[in-house]
C-alpha cells in the first residue's frame, strides 16, 4: 500500500529527531513509530500536532511511555513495520574518529538488530550509526544467526557523502545543487569514501582543487565535529540525508525504480560490502549498479580503500563471531 509503517530506532537523539520530523511531513507513511531508550514520549506528542496523515507513537523499553504501554516498547515499534531507520548510538566528540565507537554502537545495533529479527524480519533496515562499514557487517550476522538475513533488505545510510559532494561540487562549479548528483562509493568513514568527480561533467578543477574537494568529502564530518565543539557531530545535515534514504526506499516499495548509493552486500569488488548505485524497488535493493569508470587519480584511492574497507567489515563480523 501506498501507507508505510516506518520506525526510526534512536529516535530521541540529535539525529533521531529531526528525521523523525522529516518523517513525519512524508505523504508515503501512515505511521510513525519512534523508539529510543528515552524521550519517545515527548518527541511522539511533539510530531503528533503536526498535521499530516502519519500517525505518531512513542515507544520505550520499559513502561512510562506516552501513550502508555506495556514493556514490549521495541516489539510494539518494529511490528508491522516496512523501513527501520537506525540512527541510535553515541556521536563522535573532538579527536575521536568514527572507530572510537565501535564497541558502544556495536552492542546498541546489536541488540536493535535482534528485535527487527524478531518483530519484522522483512524490513528494510538503514544503518546510520556509525561505524557503518561495521556495523552493517555486525546486522548481516546477526540476521544470519537467526536465520533471516536478505541482502537486498539491509543497507547503510551513505547519503551524506552524496549530499557533501553535491553541495561541494556544486559550490564549485556555481550551480544549483539540486542539478549535482555525484556517485560516492565504498564506505562511510575517511578514505573509504570516494566521489568518482572525474564522471561528473562540467567539473574540472585543477588537480589542486581536485585533491582538496576530494579530501574535504572524505572528512567533511571531522569540520561538523570541531565547530560543535565538544557536544556531537553532524546531526541536521544527517538527518536529511537519512530522510532522502528513506523516501527512495519508500518509492521503490510503492512499485517506483529508483536509484540511489547505498552501502550494500555486494559482488563489485573484493569488499563483502560496498557503496554504489543500487535500484531501489519493491524489493528493496533490486540490483548493485556498477559505478563506471575511474580517473587514474580514483583508482589510486580506491586502491588505499580496499583493504582498510575490508579490515572494518572483518571487525564488524568478528564482533558478532569472534
Ligand atoms: N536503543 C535505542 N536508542 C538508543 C540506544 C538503544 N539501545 N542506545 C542509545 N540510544 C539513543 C540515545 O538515547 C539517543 O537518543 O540513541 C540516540 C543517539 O542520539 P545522540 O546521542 O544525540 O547521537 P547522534 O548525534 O544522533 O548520533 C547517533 O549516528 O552518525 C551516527 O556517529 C553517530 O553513531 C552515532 C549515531
């Protein structure tokens, strides 16, 4: 149906809520369901008085939830649902890289991993928390232990590093960032990220340039960490990015073919686990697109990116394994 049930896990936190505004203001879900361990209650009475058609709930794991309800909070958010969207966990602070998190966030997806196991086996999941290269890995093992992982339902948000290019490259080139779409490939984290900028026509910076908006891409959250000064890293920028996820997946369930980058099983490469184009439709991800092909200057990158992308998928899988 064109009406689909979304819950967004970590849905109090500085990711979670704005997503879960943008949510809300979607014409494609009828519901809304937003779990965190705390503060659902006040977010879900919060979003309730926007009007628009997703009703709102607000869902905790223990009782004292508004509405009220039981212990089953988790349950009661993932039941019935089409697209979790997971942006719980803990941000980066100044100095930490998005490694710094892994044991914290790999406990957290986890767990949130083995209730969607549970209550809506198939789901589309998107990762956000971070880091994603692993923590995706860490949700594969988990549904492959219970015995319901389906790779075309599980991805990670990269959609930020195609925001960050569109907007960098577009600043760039003194255009409108709507008219930019540039492919990001590979992970979410430093050099794992790369924009293919030499497929995207009517750039041509010089190889200074080049190497600049290509790094800047890469670590663009680090500039977001230090302006935040101590209090998290970017949240806004990121919820957006997870709220345009979210509508193609959405659009693709509804019967629509559309296409978008996301972190994903894949055959591409020698990396489980790789960022490209993928067809979204009813199935979730109905193909891995290629990505074309790279500049020398790419390849040099992408050869940097392999085993450092590989080294994060082993840590994710071994946390589940080892
Ligand atoms: N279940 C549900 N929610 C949880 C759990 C859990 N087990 N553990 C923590 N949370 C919630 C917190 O209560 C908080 O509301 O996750 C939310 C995280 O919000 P913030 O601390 O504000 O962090 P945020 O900046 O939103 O980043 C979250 O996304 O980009 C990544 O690196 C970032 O991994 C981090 C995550």
């Amino acid at each position: 149906s064109a009406s689909k049930k979304v819950a967004v896990l970590g849905a109090a936190g500085g990711i979670g809520q704005p997503l879960s505004m943008l949510l809300k203001l979607s014409p494609a879900i009828g519901e809304l369901a937003c779990y965190d361990i705390v503060g659902t209650p006040g977010v879900a009475a919060d979003l309730s008085h926007i009007p628009t058609r997703a009703r709102v709930s607000g869902c905790l794991p223990a009782a004292g939830a508004w509405p009220p309800r039981g212990n089953e909070g988790l349950g009661e958010a993932l039941t019935g649902a089409d697209v979790v969207v997971i942006p719980a966990g803990v941000p980066r602070k100044p100095g930490m890289t998005r490694d710094d998190l892994f044991n914290t966030n790999a406990g957290i997806v986890k767990t949130l991993i083995q209730g969607v196991a549970e209550f809506c086996p198939e789901a589309v999941i998107a990762i956000i928390s971070n880091p994603v290269n692993s923590t995706v890995p860490i949700a594969a093992e988990i549904l492959k232990q219970k015995g319901v992982y389906n790779p075309r339902k599980l991805c990670g948000v990269t959609t930020f590093d195609v925001i960050r290019a569109n907007t960098f490259a577009a600043a760039h080139m003194g255009v409108d960032p709507a008219s930019v779409d540039v492919t990001v490939i590979g992970g979410h984290a430093g050099i794992t990220i790369l924009p293919l900028y030499s497929q995207l026509e009517g750039f041509a910076p010089s190889d200074a340039e080049r190497e600049a908006i290509t790094v800047r891409t890469q670590f663009g959250g680090d500039e977001v960490v230090q302006a935040k000064a101590g209090s998290g890293s970017a949240t806004l920028s990121m919820a957006y990015a997870g709220y345009l996820f979210t509508e193609k997946v959405l659009q693709g369930l509804n019967g629509e073919k559309v296409t978008q980058c996301a972190y994903v099983q894949s055959d591409l490469t020698d990396c489980k686990y790789f960022a490209s184009p993928c067809e979204f439709g009813p199935n979730g991800v109905e193909k891995v697109l290629g990505y074309g092909t790279l500049s020398a200057y790419e390849q040099a990158w992408f050869d940097k990116m392999i085993p450092d992308l590989q080294k994060q998928i082993k840590k994710g899988e071994d946390f589940v394994n080892a």
